[in-house]
C-alpha cells in the first residue's frame, strides 16, 4: 500500500506547506510516543521519513525502529492528505475493499484495520492515516490504536 501511494507523489514539489522543514507527520508521531509504544529507545528507521506533494495532495511519514540493533518492532505513519474530503473517502473505501479491511469502531470519521499488510487505517476529514505498530508477523493492534488515540486530536489541517 506505502508503494501505491509513493507512487502517485514521486514527483512531488514541496510548497510552503512544509516550509519549515520539518516532517509533518515527525510532528505528530514523535520519537517520545514511538518509544511509549515500543517500550525502547528509538531512532528513525530504514524506510525513513519524508514528505511530498502533488497539487493539493500530500503525504508524510514517518517510522522509528528501536535502537538496539537486535530488537524487533517498529512503529510508523503515513499520513495522505487529499484535496478533498471525498477525494479522501474515496480512496480509503477502495483500500478497504481492495485490501479487504475489518471496520474498528471509535476512531476517526472511520477506521479498519488490515491483516496484510498489518496496519490500522483512520480517516479524519480529509486525512487518510496508515498506523503501523510491531512487526510484520507480529503487528502490536493495542500500539496502532494507542498512536490513533494520541495522534488524531493533533490531525487538524
């Protein structure tokens, strides 16, 4: 899914939008609520972070691995902000039905999580967020809900 959507923005421009520099969703995921999450110190993992943007849609992410080099688990956050609120439920209903999600009640405008790959799907107005939490055979389902809780107040563009 992380494929599909770097494709449609590899050839993003930054705006002002991301003037500051700094990663949007580095903003909300931060390395102090991946490690409550993972139990360890953490640092930004090999898939990284970055934000890109085409026109009016952009996406952001990030993800943190613990330190220790041998320990397992990970924790990450793609955010994919659409032009429009149905432009966004549009393309979250299709994942669903694509990746035949099982709806999560309570989180955002609407929620459901995926078996493969192991993640926890919000949308929030016209934010689509991707939470990962665990690892791939193993996915932490209390971590990724726990990320949601904490991070959907903080989803206010």
């Amino acid at each position: 899914m992380l494929a599909l959507l770097s494709c449609a923005v590899s050839s993003a421009v930054l705006s002002p939008l991301f003037a500051d520099d700094a990663v949007r969703a580095a903003k909300i995921l931060t390395p102090e609520l991946a490690q409550s999450i993972l139990g360890a110190p953490v640092k930004v993992s090999g898939s990284g972070m970055s934000d890109t943007e085409v026109g009016k849609t952009w996406v952001s992410q990030i993800h943190y691995a613990k330190k220790d080099e041998g320990a397992k688990g990970q924790v990450g956050l793609l955010i994919r902000h659409a032009a429009t609120k149905e432009e966004a439920s549009n393309t979250f209903e299709s994942s669903k039905e694509t990746f035949k999600g099982v709806i999560v009640a309570g989180l955002g405008d609407r929620a459901y999580r995926t078996e493969r790959p192991a993640q926890l799907n919000v949308l929030k107005g016209s934010n689509w967020l991707i939470i990962s939490a665990g690892t791939f055979s193993q996915p932490d389902t209390a971590g990724q809900e726990k990320i949601a809780k904490e991070v959907l107040p903080k989803i206010t563009f």
